[in-house]
C-alpha cells in the first residue's frame, strides 16, 4: 500500500504509542456489566461468557491499571475508589461508543420497540399519547402489545405492569408510576340535576371482575355504600375498561382508577363523584418495568411515561 506524502505525521498523531496505548475494550465492557449487576455471574450471563473469562478480564484490565478495581468479599464484589473513578470516566465513553454507528452512517437507525400493557391501560390512557411519545423517540418504531395484566409477556422491551402494593421490590430496571386513588364516576347525562357529592347512591350500579374475586376493598360498593348494603349490581363487567365504557354511555355508577379516567374527566365524558377526601388508595401501583439493564431507551421511555402520568 502507498502512503501519500504527508499522512504519516496524521497517523503518529492518532495512533496510540506505548505511552498511551488503549486499554483492553473487551475488559472494559466486562467491567461495566460487572459494576451494574453487582455480580460476576449476572455479568457473564448478560455477555455470554463464563464467570471465570469474566475474572480474567477484570485482572486484565487492573494489570492495565495498576490498581485494584474490586476487592473480592466472601460473597460478592466491592467497588475500590479507583473503580469508582473509572466507572465515572467509562459511562460517558461507552454511551458515546453506543451511538457511534448511528453517527457514522449519517441517519437515524430505526429500533423495533416492543411495549407491552393492559387493553384498559392502553384504552383510556396510553393511546392518545402515542402520538406525542413517537415523536420523544423518532429513533423507535413502536409496536404495542397487550396482555393479561396477571400474566405479563417475556418480549416486550418495557412492560407497564399493574401489581399488587404489597407485591412491590425495589429493581434497578424499573419506576414507579405515582400513586392512584379509586373513586365513583358517572356520565353527566346520567346525574342530570343531581348533585355529585351525595345525589348519586340510588343510581344503578356497574362492578368489574368476578363475584366474590378480591380485589381490594377500594373496588367494593359496601365500602362505598356501607357494609349493610343489599343493592345488586345492575351489570358487571369482566375488567374495567368494559365498566368504564359502560359509565361513558349511561348506564350506571363506577369506580374508576384515577389513572384512567383523567382525560374522561378532562373531557367532560364522566364526572368525580362523592367528596375528595372519601377518594381510597389502590392497592395496586403501575410500574414500568424493562428487562435489559442497558437498555437506555427503555429507561428514558419508562421515564417519559411517568412523567406524563403526573402532568
């Protein structure tokens, strides 16, 4: 090969010298995955090594070094102040390593991205911001899923799950959505002249879920209506989004999320029933949830939606 005249002063200037040669990449991203799951068996599964490529990887990269990295506990790994210091310095060069193809080749790369929820949640409030959230992530071509909120699918990329209160454990890849409060709803064709804060008890009544299925008493009209109460519902609907509609045209009282029912309200389609201080937690929470730790799309995605449940 003929080298122009003039080059090789260009390739002294960015070819690394034995005074500043690269450090091993390969040891650099097993670092990384190391420093995020807190674990070298976590890590080698996440890179598809075993857990001892993993160990000589890391021994590589302190013999680069000259330093400890991690001490080894008995059991686990803690992070030296040098590996502090390196993950402060890493995190930036390999979130700018991640975009690199997209920059050299001078376009947006598209990524399929699977989001997967509930009808309900889908329906009354995650369609109409659709829109607005292609165009947060142009990079992504969004496809929706939807499940059975009990059982959530394995290959949605970020997954908004409907869970028990109780059932919640702290996890590195996921956020919580804020709090919601159950409350009844009517259409204002249905209420005509009667006030909304007490006119509303002899009104027929809609129910979600099986007869006898707990749900939590927030979804029970004795709690509402007190224990005494013999009323029969006048429908009952399998799942809320059902009940909801149902309220919209007519036909009776519901209990609603306040998730879900905030545009309705918005819009003027349904109208809060009862005081504001008689409103009952849910005994469930949304969470967003994403299943690769390095995922940072899911993670300002998951962001982004939490974000726009509490505006």
């Amino acid at each position: 090969m003929k080298i122009a005249p003039g080059t090789m002063n260009w390739f002294h200037a960015v070819m690394p010298t034995p005074l500043n040669r690269l450090p091993p990449f390969a040891a650099l991203v097993a670092f990384d995955a190391v420093l995020r799951h807190g674990s070298m068996t976590l890590a080698a599964d996440e890179l598809g090594l075993t857990q001892s490529a993993i160990s000589h990887r890391l021994r590589d990269l302190e013999r680069y070094f000259g330093l400890t990295l991690f001490e080894r506990m008995n059991p686990g790994l803690r992070v030296t102040d040098a590996g502090h210091r390196l993950s402060r310095e890493l995190s930036p060069v390999l979130g700018t390593l991640s975009g690199l193809r997209r920059h050299v080749r001078g376009r947006p790369e598209v990524r399929p991205f699977r989001i997967g929820t509930g009808s309900a949640l889908l329906n009354w409030w995650l369609s109409p911001r659709l829109p607005a959230l292609a165009a947060a992530f142009p990079d992504l071509a969004i496809e929706v899923v939807t499940w059975d909120p009990a059982a959530p699918r394995a290959d949605a990329d970020l997954g908004l799950v409907w869970m028990p209160r109780e059932a919640i454990a702290e996890q590195p890849c996921e956020l919580r959505f804020p709090d919601e409060f159950v409350f009844p709803i009517a259409s204002p064709k249905l209420l005509g002249r009667r006030h909304a804060s007490d006119g509303w008890s002899d009104l027929p009544l809609l129910a979600k879920g099986h007869r006898g299925e707990d749900m939590g008493p927030e979804w029970s009209w004795a709690t509402w209506l007190g224990p005494g109460t013999t009323r029969p519902e006048a429908m009952r609907f399998r799942d809320i989004s059902g009940t909801l509609q149902a309220a919209v045209d007519g036909n009776g009282v519901a209990l609603g999320r306040s998730l879900l029912v905030a545009d309705a309200l918005r819009r003027r389609r349904l109208k809060r029933l009862g005081r504001r201080s008689e409103a009952r937690l849910c005994s469930k929470v949304q969470i967003a949830r994403w299943r690769d730790p390095t995922d940072r799309d899911a993670e300002r995605m998951a962001a982004w939606l939490v974000a726009n449940a509490t505006s």
